[in-house]
C-alpha cells in the first residue's frame, strides 16, 4: 500500500511539473507573438513614413524655375 501512495504522489509531483512547464511554454509564445506583432505595427508605420517622404520628394519641384513655372499655373498642392 505505501507503494501505491509513493506512485501517486510521484505522478501527482510529475503532473504538475509538466503543467507548470506548458504553463512556462505558453506564456514566452504568447509574449514572442506581442513582440513580432509590435514590430510588425512600427514597420508598417515606417514603411508609410517613407512612402510619404519618397512622394513627397518626387512631386517637389526640383529648380527654382519648375517651383515658379507650379506657382504660376496654380498646381502647388495637387
């Protein structure tokens, strides 16, 4: 009988232990799965960040002579 007592409460101490492993294992893959979310939120706010100064940048007039030639037609801001 002090066999079958020992048995369970070595599968008791085991059973525990491996819950509070998967307990450990989910809690780290949640938190990976935050961070790469985060990171995917502040790329895509760069990404768009660039995009912007990429237009920008390529609809802006280049010479003094374009900036008047836009001014002069009426077509700054379109």
């Amino acid at each position: 009988m002090m066999y079958l007592y020992a048995g369970l409460g070595v599968a008791f101490i085991a059973a525990l232990t491996l819950f509070g492993w998967v307990l450990y294992r989910a809690g780290r893959n949640a938190a990976r799965v935050l961070s790469e979310q985060q990171s995917v939120t502040e790329a895509n706010a760069q990404n768009a960040t660039l995009s912007r100064m990429n237009k920008a940048a390529s609809t802006a007039p280049q010479t003094d002579d374009e900036l008047m030639a836009k001014l002069r037609d009426g077509k700054e801001g379109q």
